[in-house]
C-alpha cells in the first residue's frame, strides 16, 4: 500500500508539472527598463516624425 501510494503521488506530481508547463502564460514577459525606455524613445521619435514631414 505504501510504495504504490508514494509512486502514485511521484507520478501525479510529475502529471502536475508537465500540465503547468503547457497551460498558457497569464503573466506577461518582464521586459528590462532599459528596453522599455528605448521603446518609448522610439516611438516618441516616430510619432513626431510625421508631424514635421
């Protein structure tokens, strides 16, 4: 009873985690600080581009 017990819980566990592995993603990607301002810095420029063209 026991070692059946404890390989039922060691296969449920590994069960478990390959499940958790493929469900999707809630949380978004962390993106640097240092991106996020070249991010902006780029769209800033981008954005007044067109008005002085």
């Amino acid at each position: 009873m026991n070692r059946r017990k404890k390989i039922n819980q060691l296969l449920k566990a590994n069960a478990k985690k390959a499940s958790a592995k493929l469900a999707p993603k809630s949380k978004p990607q962390y993106i640097s600080k240092a991106d996020r301002a070249k991010l902006a810095s780029e769209t800033d420029q981008a954005a007044t581009a067109p008005a002085e063209a």
